[in-house]
C-alpha cells in the first residue's frame, strides 16, 4: 500500500500529476482544489496518498491532508460513488464543506459537485449521516510530529519537502467541539448538525464559541 508520496512534481495534467520520488513518477490523481494548492513543474510537493486496486487498473488518489483521504474513503462506501465522483465532491466542498452538508442533511449542497445527481447526493447524505461524526472528531487530534521534513533528490540538488498542511483553524474548531457534545451526552447526529449550523453562521469562531451556540440550538425550545 502507498499511503504518501513526497518529491518533485514533473508534470501537471488536467486531473493528474507525476510526482518523482527518487528516480521513480508516481502518477497521483487529486481534484480540483488540491490541483490548485499544488506548486508548479519543478516544485517539492507531498500527498497522502490512496491506492485504488482493480482486475485491469491500478489508481493512485491524493489528498493534502490525512482527514480529507479518510473522507475520500468514506465516499466510498456509498453506493454509486466512485474514486472519481467522490474526488469530484472534495474538490467542490472540501472536508469541512461536505462535513457540514452532511450534518445539515444539505444534499443540494452535495449535488454541486460535477457528474452527481441528486439521488447520488440524497445518497450520500443519508447513508453518512450516522458515520460522518467519527470522521469529523479526526480532525480535533493534534497534528503528527514531524521529526525532520522529508528529503528529495533530483540530479544531485537535496530540496526539502514541507509536510501536509494540517487541518484548517476552523476544521479543527468544529471537530473539537463536537467532541465536547457528543462528551456530554448528544447524540452523533444532533450534535453534529447543530455544531455545522453554529459553524455555518460564524465560520471563524473559536471552539468555546461554536460550543456555546451549538448548545443554544440543541437547548429545548419552549
């Protein structure tokens, strides 16, 4: 298993690059979003990485943070939801942006990214909405210690490659505080759907902040 490829990039294609470790080019395809994020020709780069494996094919997806593979992953499990589609979502929404959709139960949100129709999307929303919490407290850990950056060689020159971006502040803000509810007691669901509300609305607030709204909407109305 290829879990993460660092080195040069050595190619830009239209839903692919070639990154060179070492002599060897791994052919990554990313969507959208990460194709954007990416340096041009000659630029280090490092992915997390997902290889897909059929009878006649052999795939390589990558993703610039680890929450966002394990949401790859999770698309997976849906039925009509393929690689591709499910790279097509991520590269509309992102990891936050789907999270958020899928608490809300938003699946017109989903249906915006490319070749997904609205029963694929109904789909998606229905059938992650129980296991979408476990992906988004992911994003709440600290981040991995990175003991030295990685190294890659390219004709002699040593270029030093960052390590993947960790979550965004506002990534790990809705996280943390969906854990804090789903510690006193919520359920998985209400939880998450009122803390992507409460981060919908002020989507730069602190965890203390989204916790506190994400309490007021999930208090009894009466």
């Amino acid at each position: 298993m290829i879990g993460r490829v660092a080195g040069l990039v050595v190619h830009r294609g239209q839903d692919h690059v070639v990154i060179d470790v070492r002599g060897v080019g791994y052919v990554v395809y990313v969507s959208d979003r990460t194709m954007a994020a990416l340096p041009a020709v000659g630029g280090a780069a490092a992915l997390w990485t997902e290889l897909l494996v059929r009878e006649d094919l052999l795939q390589l997806f990558g993703f610039p943070t680890l929450l966002e593979k394990e949401w790859h992953r999770l698309l997976l499990t849906v039925q009509g939801i393929g690689a591709k589609a499910a790279l097509a979502i991520l590269g509309t929404l992102g990891a936050e942006g789907l999270a958020r959709a899928i608490a809300l139960g938003d699946w017109t949100t989903v249906k915006a990214a490319p070749g997904v129709g609205p029963k694929i999307a109904q789909r998606v929303v229905n059938e992650l909405k129980g296991k979408a919490p476990a992906v988004m407290a992911l994003g709440a850990g600290p981040g991995p210690t990175v003991v030295a950056p990685p190294m890659a060689e390219e004709e002699g020159v040593v270029v030093d490659l960052p390590p993947p971006p960790p979550p965004s502040p506002s990534a790990a803000a809705t996280a943390e505080a969906l854990s804090a509810l789903l510690n006193l007691g919520y359920g998985q669901g209400e939880a998450a759907a009122a803390v992507a509300e409460a981060a919908g609305r002020a989507p730069e607030a602190a965890t203390p902040d989204l916790i506190r709204a994400a309490l007021k909407l999930l208090a009894p109305k009466g």
